[in-house]
C-alpha cells in the first residue's frame, strides 16, 4: 500500500474515534440518532452498542477494507451488511492523501450506515449515512437537505471477488437535467434533476457530478438565489451521463452552464447576482468543467462577482470557462481575503462597471496558472484584471484583447505585487494609460519571460504606465513589439523606479518616447540593463526614451540612438526576422555576448525557456543566441465565416456554398477571434430601420472583396470585387431616410478588423444620431483598412466620427462625405487616429474641415493625400482646434479650399502645436493663408514645399496673434506664392505662391513667423534664407523634384530633419547635409519622369501595407 495512503488512513480513523467520542458524550445525541434512523429502532440493540462506543470500545466497527473504486461503483465509501465490511476507494485516498477530514467524512458516513443495519428493524429509503455525518460532525442540516436525505436511495448491488454483496454507498451524487429516474442522485439513471438538490445533501468528501445542460440557481425569480458549494464537496461538469470515471468525460465537449438567466430570456437586469458562490471552503473544494454565465451583481449592497464570488476561501477552480457575466466589481469573479488554486480557466466577454471586468482581487494571494482572459471589459481600471493589495502569482496567462475606458487595458494594480510569469498581453486597449498594464501606489510587480503585443493606449503608457513613486517595476526577460501610445509607446514612467533587464523593444511606435518617456527627480530610479531598444519611432519627439531623468542608469546595451551610459551599441542587432515577428539573434549579431552576468539571475531562462547564458557571456535581450531557440509564436486559428448575398445552400456560414445571405446573420454568430469573409455584393443594415447599424464585434475581422470561392485570404481582390456597406435602407436614392450610421466601431480593440468594402449611404441627421454617418467610433481601437468612405452624410464627421478612440487606418480613401457642420471626412474628439497611405477627396464642410476636424486629438497622418477638399468657414482640409497636436509625414494637400482661411490647413488657438514634415502644399487657395492659417498657434513644419497656393492675403502661410505667436518653418521651399507675414519656417520651399491683396506669402499680422534654412521667393528674413528659383524638374507638370543644379541642394540644417526618409521614400540626407522641401535630390532618380502623386510606398512607422491584405497589429 502506499506509504502516504497508509498514514492518511490511519490519521482519518484516529480523527474519526475523535468525532464520534465527541458526539455520543452529547446530551442530545439520542435526539439526533431518532432523526438519523427514525423511531422505528431496536432500542435495546442501539443502546448496547453505542455504550461501547462511548466507552470508547471500537471493536464491534466492521472491518475496514481498501479497495478499487470501480467494484463500488466509483462511490469514496461503501457498507455490505452481507460481510460487513466497509469499503474504502483507493483512487479515493491517493486523491486525499492530503486531506483527512475527507477521509473521516467518508468512514463516519459508512459508520452511519453500519448503525442503520445494526439498530433499524427494516431498511427504508434514505442515506442515514450522511445524515448521521453531519450531525456528528456538527453540520446543520435545514429543512429541504434532510428531506432530500431521507429520500436518497443509496444502495446498490456489487460484486466482489466473485461474490454478489448489497452496499449502502457515499461519494458521488449525479446529476442531469434530462434524467427520468426516480431522482435521488445515486445513478445517471436516477440522477437529480436540479443540481441545488445534489447540492442540498452533499457532504463533505462528496463528489457531485453533473450532466451537460443549462442548470439555474432557481427556478423563481430571487436574484439573491445562488449555486453556494458546500465545503469539501468537489463539482465536476462535462458529462454526458453514462460515464463510470473521472477521465472518461469531456468537459469542453459536454457543455455544462450554470447560468444566472433566472428572470426574462436576454435580460440581464433581472439575473442572478452571483452565479456561484464559493465563500468560505477549503482547498478540498473543487469546482471543475463549468461554464458560468448570466450572473449580475448589479444592485447594492450586491455589487461584487457576477459570475463567482469568493470570500475567505481556499477553493480549487479548475476547467472553467467564465462568460458574459457583469458586476460593478469583478464581472466574471470577485475574490476576497482569499487564497484560490485558479487553473486552466478562460475568463471571457466580462464586465465591470468600474473596475476589473474580469477579476477583482482584494486582499488576497491567489495562483492563477494557464488562465486565458479574452475581450473583458472594465468602464474604470483593469479591463481583465484589477488587483487590490493583493499579491498573486501568474503563470502562464494570456490576455487578449480587453479593454479599460480609463486605466489598464488588461491589469490594474493598487497596492500590489503580482509575480506575472511567462504572460502574454495581445492587443489590450486603455482609453487613458497603460494599455495591457497599470501600477499606482505602492504597486511592486515583477514581470518575467513575457511577451507585449500591440497594445495601445490613447494617451500614454502603450503597455506600461507607472504611476507615481511608490511604484517599483520590474521586468526581465520580456518582448515589446507593435505597442503604441502618444507618450510612451512602450513604458512611461511617472516619478517611480524601474529596472529593465534583458529585454527587446522593437517595432513599437509613438509620439514621444516610442520605447520609454519618464518624468522624474532625484528620488526615482531607472535602469536599463543588456537591453536591446531599436527601431521604435518616435514621429515627433524622435528619441525612443524620452526625458530620462538624472538618476537613469544605462549599461550593456543595444540602444537605437545617441544614449550616454556604459557599453552601449548603436549597430543593428539583426534579428532573425521580425516580420514574422521573431527577434532571435542572427548568428552575426553584434548583441552575443555583449551583456554582463552581474545583473542577472541565471536561474531564470530567457524568452524561449532555454538556458540564459550559452557562451559564459549573457547576450542582449529577450533571447540567448547562437543556437537558435524555437521561434514563438502566438496561436490564434481563426474560425471563418463566410457571407454571400448570393447563395443558395443552408444559410450556416459554414462555407462559401452554404454561406450566410445576411452580413448581420454573420455578425451575430461570429465569436470572438472569428474571421467573416464576404463576397461582392451590397450588404444593409437593415431594411427600414435607421438606428441600426452593422455593430462590429470585438475580437472580429471582417474581410470583403471575395469572389466566394476563395480559400486563402490573399486571393481576393478587394478594388475588383466590390463589397458595400450601404446605409441605402429605405427609399432607394432618398438619404433622409437612410441610416444614421452605417458601421459602428464602438467599444472595441485592436483586434477588430474592417478591411475591404465601400462604406456608403450613411446620413446622420437626427438630434442623438447626428455624428458619423459612415463609420461611428466611440471608445475603440478598431482598425480600418482598405476601404471607400464614400457618400456620407452627418451633422460632424460625415464618413467617420471618432472618440475616445485611437483606430488605426491604412488605404483608407474619403470621398466625397458631407459634415453640416465640421469634418466632411472624419471628426475626431479626444481621439489619436493613426492614418497611413490614404487619401481625401472632395469632402466638404459647412463650417470648418473639409476632411478632417481634430478636437483634442492628436493624429498621426503618413503619406496622406488631401485633394479638392473645401469647408464653407475655415480649414479646407484640416481644422486643427484645442490641445490637438496633429503630426503630418510625407503628405501632399492640393487644390483644397476654404472661403475664410486656411485652404489647407487651419491652426486654431494657442493649445494648437501642428507639425508637418516632408509635405507639399499646391494649388490650395483660400481668402486668408492660401496654404495654412496660424490662429494664435505656434506650428512648425520641415522639408516642405509650398507652390501655386492662392489667398488675397498670405497665399503660403498666414499667422495672426501676438509677440509669442511664433509658427516655425525650416528646411522648406516657398515658390510662386505671394503675401506677406512671420511664421517661422525652416528647411522649406515657397514658391509661385499668389496674393492679390498683400503681395508678401507669408503675412504677420501681430505674430512672427519665422523661417529659417529655406528658400523664399523675393525674400524673407531669417537664417540660412536663400531667394533663388528652386528649379524643379517640372513643376507645371507637378514633379517638384530637385534638378541637378537647384539651389536647393545641401541648403538646410540637418537639426531639424525629424525623418530618414523624404517623400519619395528615399534617404533623406545623403550628402551629409539635407536638401530643402519634400525631395532630397538623388541623380539615380531625379529624372524619373513623375508627378506629385507617383509617390512609393514608404513609411515613417511601421512598415504596412501589401496589395491583398495588410499587416496589422494582431
């Protein structure tokens, strides 16, 4: 026998002789022995054996015997009065060896039925065992269990060493929601119906297992009504209900749902608070192959746990899938002053009303281990997580895709250290900071062996943000790569320490500090130790780490960039192959062996679980190098559902042949990481209804442009195959009856995807549907791409409204969309739209932003085309107002127009900080700054050229304010442009720029422009101006290429190049010093013959865009 069987068994049995010594000396135990067994007993026969008993004479126990579960049925215990003899499961005691109270559970209950034989004239129906159990060991039973007790059929027949023996049996009571036996939960056949009736007789050492079907916690309307697990009683779902062991079910198969659906179907509003209850149990409590849904703890004082609440408890949850449930606190589970053992659980589709949509922790040090959180959300802190001082432990968890309206996309943490272990955070969003991970006061986390995937956060923090100096973070061994956010696309630090040791930051983007921006004193530390930091964008503030603070310690590491520190490389580190997302080391990378082993625990592994130090010197970064690991990967296998209005088979979705007719039908089956894809054809919302629209999913891409016979994705051809969206939805032709909007984007991650259709027919045009009529976004970070927004209509923001949001947008083309009042094309509102390769055409505004209207939103625009875009007020083009800091790369505005000022662009107030760099502006016209107007706005643009812009006055550039209005031009070329004022620009061209009214270009009225290192028609004063013509290749045909001979060349200040690349996507300097406007002057192609609009694909970011699909951040 094993050695640890045979201690528990004897330890149980001492602990049993103690209990049952306990209960006799009692004065009421003969009250409970009649309740146990009933009146009808032989007085005499009881009373002689229980005084032995109580003399504590054990002699006249039968005889104990261990035996295989399978010959008693799989029951824990059983009691043959034919031999008596009490049987023991071994399974039972080998999954016990750690828990005697089971074990004496078991041996009082068989004791019981011992007793029941040896003192009751006639056996009658009911479990006397378990009765007897629980009064000896001084559990309460009310009502509704000793009925269900005293019904409960226990005995079978069995046969043993070839001899037939009837048993009274103890263990698993079984339930099924379909059974038609008698309903006493002692065989599948006769199994309970209701899983509170097992529930209700349950005892400790008991098992409980439960059919597939739907179980509610009643059957009336109570919402305080729960499924409440007893202590020491393990729940196992996932059967079919003939199974005889354990392992023979399959619980993801077998779906078994306790839901909390207990009032009207779809209503949340009436559903249980808490689905499950597991308060108050030890860690021989088990909860195992549920699904757990519909609970809502939505109503003080029950604002905690919708789906499990968990007080002071030590339970053991295994093998769950927790969704769709919502609370206040802890959607799907709210722990409390609790140690839970978590594993192999998926927390899914949860929310919070305020924080941790799918797990709130407060005071407690849980083990969560191979948890997968997906699409949470929190409307507060902690779209999946919020931890509370608490200090967990996290192994191998994956969250993916969820969402904060505030703080931390995934985690939150308030006072807590989690130890966060082989992680994986995948496109987590948080509208403010931290978009998969939030510390704030007195947070210590420590992070290992992880991996950051494009994650975003609005404002700051795109995986990380540290909030305060009480906050000490570390992280070892972990991989950020397509994270974005506007300040810190990586990590922002504010006024806490940090300690990053070997780890890579790649391919992550932002405004300022595209890897690291900090703020901080004297009293905060950072260190950045065996890092590799390369290839991190930061489009304005051109630094990967940003605003470092003086107590920053670099050393032995790879670092893109001028850093001071010890050991540091600035050569490439020459990763294997990071579009296919994988930063091993090449065998010549120059970052083997460049680390020191002084600063790491080489106990732990590096990224890919191999040994930390292969060469005696640790290499730099996530991955030890020279014998490559395995390459990681990040599963998702979609699930495809295919649309064709067209079709003809079952309707399902399940192929091309039998796809869905309606797009909406497919949308309301897609779960999430689905894919939809449709074929040509137009789609509608709905047929008259307006305030419907196709409501993206989370979690969902849906790709149009297919024939609907495709099998790969890269064979459709979206420009061919058109595929619309059309608002069209009552009378045809008529748009006042049309939809308000046609898509809408609203609350959802990076991980949706809207790729390859013509939007159109949106006409936003009532009081509360008046934004949008496109595409409506709101608190999202969907990404668009390969699209038409053509044709909509909308009060603001006629093809797209954006707010709270940061979509991504790649070949997106707005075309003629109407805004009644501002942004034809797109309005954003505290919004930080990425755009690249895109292009606007002949939007209109009434009031102000012919394509584009920014309100507190900080845009970043790449390689965009603005043309014949016009605003009835100001803004041709673009309107830039309050605290918005647009930054415009590689961008060409022509013939835009606006009736007061600015053609192309309007810079309004002095919150207004626009940037522009290697763009042209052309044929822009306008009354007031043909090109761009400065309203009390100190813009600044490089490398550019203005040419044939025309305004009355200031056909380039007007600026209106006072002494510290000071817009700034370098680098720049202003030709053929009339007018006259200040604004600082440098490194430009204005040229054949027209003003009829003040002949100067560039006109100051109560401001100072200034220009600097560029080449001004008739003049401007400043440093480094020259007045030459800049002798374009052709400039009536539209190339403003630089001749071998212009002027122009090697003329600017390279301080102010802010790109490697010029329009044309070529090197920006290349010979030493940077050319003036949008071209650098290359003699290999200078003489292409080309126009404005024949620009290659090229980026400043990322590297997107491929004919068939583009590579997003998933």
């Amino acid at each position: 026998m094993n050695p640890k069987v045979n201690q528990i068994l004897g330890k149980s049995v001492a602990l049993t002789k103690e209990y049952l010594t306990d209960f006799l000396n009692q004065p009421e135990f003969n009250q409970d022995l009649l309740l146990t067994f009933g009146e009808n007993l032989n007085r005499s026969q009881g009373l002689s054996l229980l005084q032995s008993l109580i003399a504590q004479d054990f002699s006249q126990l039968p005889h104990l015997e261990i035996i295989a579960g399978e010959a008693i049925n799989y029951a824990h215990g059983a009691y043959s009065f034919n031999n008596n003899t009490i049987y023991l499961s071994q399974e039972f005691l080998i999954n016990n060896v750690d828990n005697i109270d089971a074990v004496a559970q078991v041996l009082i209950a068989e004791i019981g039925h011992y007793l029941d034989w040896q003192i009751n004239l006639e056996d009658t129906p009911g479990d006397e065992g378990n009765i007897f159990a629980a009064l000896v060991t001084g559990k309460e039973l009310d009502v509704n269990q000793l009925t269900l007790l005293k019904t409960q059929d226990d005995r079978a027949t069995v046969e043993i060493a070839g001899e037939k023996l009837s048993i009274e049996q103890t263990g698993i009571i079984y339930v099924d929601v379909n059974a038609t036996g008698k309903n006493n939960g002692n065989s599948w056949v006769n199994a309970y119906q209701d899983l509170q009736d097992a529930i209700a007789v349950a005892q400790p050492g008991d098992e409980i297992w439960v059919a597939d079907g739907t179980y509610r916690p009643t059957t009336e309307t109570d919402r305080n009504f729960t499924f409440k697990i007893p202590n020491g009683v393990r729940l196992y779902g996932g059967f079919t209900g003939n199974e005889t062991r354990l392992e023979h079910r399959d619980w993801q198969k077998n779906s078994t749902i306790l839901s909390g659906e207990i009032g009207k179907i779809n209503d949340k509003s009436d559903n249980s608070y808490h689905v499950v209850d597991v308060s108050n149990i030890s860690n021989d409590s088990v909860l195992d192959g549920f699904v757990i849904t519909g609970g809502n703890a939505n109503e003080n004082p029950v604002t905690s746990g919708g789906g499990i609440i968990s007080d002071r408890s030590k339970a053991v949850l295994t093998n769950l899938i927790i969704q769709d449930n919502a609370a206040s606190y802890g959607g799907g589970m709210y722990v409390n002053e609790s140690q839970l053992d978590i594993k192999n659980l998926v927390f899914e589709e949860n929310s919070a009303a305020h924080d941790g949509g799918g797990l709130y922790s407060n005071n407690s040090n849980s083990i969560l281990e191979q948890i997968v959180f997906n699409n949470n959300y929190a409307s507060d802190g902690g779209g999946a997580i919020y931890h509370y001082n608490s200090s967990p432990v996290l192994n191998k968890v994956e969250l993916r895709s969820n969402h904060s309206g505030e703080d931390g996309g995934a985690i939150y943490n308030y006072l807590s250290n989690p130890h966060l272990t082989k992680m994986l955070f995948l496109n987590n969003t948080a509208i403010n900071y931290g978009g998969a991970v939030f510390n704030s006061y007195h947070s210590s986390p420590i992070i290992e062996n992880s991996i950051f995937k494009g994650n975003i956060a609005n404002v700051a923090g795109g995986s990380i943000y540290n909030n305060g100096a009480t906050v000490d973070l570390s992280v070892i061994n972990s991989l950020f790569t397509k994270n974005i956010s506007q300040f810190g696309g990586v990590i922002y630090n504010d006024h806490n320490s940090l300690r990053l040791t070997n780890s890579t930051i790649a391919d992550n983007l932002g405004r300022y500090g595209a890897a690291i921006e900090s703020e901080g004193n004297e009293s905060t530390t950072t260190n950045l130790n065996n890092n590799i930091i390369w290839h991190n964008p930061s489009l304005v503030g051109n630094n990967p780490i940003g605003d470092l603070n003086q107590n920053t310690l670099i050393s032995y590491s790879l670092i893109e960039g001028s850093y001071p520190g010890v050991n540091i490389l600035h050569q490439d580190p020459l990763f294997v192959n990071t579009n296919n997302f994988d930063f091993r080391l090449s065998a010549n990378s120059p970052a083997l062996n460049q680390g020191n082993n002084d600063l790491i625990n080489q106990d732990i592994p590096d990224l890919a679980v191999n040994p930390r130090i292969i060469n005696d010197v640790v290499d730099l970064g996530a991955y030890e190098g020279i014998e490559l690991p395995p390459q990681p990967t990040i599963e998702t296998n979609p699930t495809i559902i295919y649309v064709n209005a067209n079709a003809k088979g079952n309707n399902n979705g399940t192929s091309w042949a039998n796809a869905y007719t309606s797009l909406q039908d497919a949308l309301a089956s897609a779960k999430f990481n689905s894919q939809i894809w449709v074929a040509a054809g137009t789609y509608k919302p709905s047929q008259s209804k307006r305030e419907i629209s196709f409501q993206l999913k989370n979690g969902v891409a849906i790709y149009g442009g297919f024939t609907g016979d495709e099998t790969k994705l890269e064979q459709r051809d979206w420009h061919k195959n058109s595929t619309i969206l059309s608002g069209d939805i009552g009378n045809l032709n008529n748009q006042t009856d049309n939809s308000y909007h046609v898509v809408d984007a609203s609350n959802i991650t990076n991980s949706t995807v809207l790729d390859g259709f013509t939007i159109i027919g949106g006409n936003a045009n009532h009081s509360s549907h008046n934004s949008g009529g496109g595409i409506y976004s709101k608190q999202s970070q969907a990404i668009f791409a390969n699209l038409i927004v053509q044709q909509n209509y909308a009060l603001d923001g006629g093809g797209l409204y954006s707010s709270d949001s940061l979509n991504q947008l790649y070949n997106v083309n707005f075309v003629d969309n109407q805004a009644n009042q501002n942004g034809g094309g797109i309005y954003t509102n505290n919004s930080h739209l990425i755009i690249s390769d895109s292009s606007f055409g002949q939007n209109h505004a009434e009031g102000d932003g012919g394509a584009l209207f920014n309100y507190n939103s900080n845009p970043i625009l790449t390689k965009i085309d603005f043309s014949n875009n016009t605003a009835a007020d100001e803004g041709g083009a673009i309107f830039n107002d309050y605290q918005s800091n647009p930054a415009i790369f590689n961008s060409i505005f022509h013939a835009n127009a606006a009736i007061a000022s600015g053609g192309a662009i309007f810079n309004y107030g002095t919150t207004v900080d626009a940037k522009y760099f290697n763009s042209i502006f052309d044929n822009n016209n306008s009354h007031f700054g043909g090109a761009i107007y400065n309203y009390y706005s100190n813009s600044s643009g490089s490398n550019n050229t203005f040419i044939n812009n025309y305004a009355q006055s200031g056909a380039a550039v007007y600026s209106e304010g006072d002494e510290e209005t000071q817009p700034v031009f370098s680098n720049s070329i202003f030709w053929k442009n009339q007018g006259k004022i200040d604004p600082a620009l440098s490194n430009s061209i204005f040229w054949s720029n027209q003003s009829p009214i003040d002949s100067d270009l560039i006109v100051n009225q109560d401001a100072n422009t200034i220009v600097s290192y560029s080449l001004v028609e008739d003049g401007y004063s400043g440093i480094g101006n020259i007045d030459s013509d800049p002798l374009f290749i052709d400039g009536k045909a539209g190339n403003f290429r630089l001749q071998a001979n212009s002027p122009g060349i090697d003329r600017g200040n390279n301080e102010f190049v802010t790109s490697k690349i010029d329009l044309d996507g070529n090197q920006r300097i290349i010979n030493q010093t940077v050319d003036l406007g949008a071209y650098e002057y290359n003699a290999s192609v200078a003489e292409k013959t080309v126009n404005l609009w024949d620009f290659e694909q090229d980026q400043i970011g990322f590297n997107y865009g491929v004919d068939s699909t583009v590579p997003l951040l998933i």
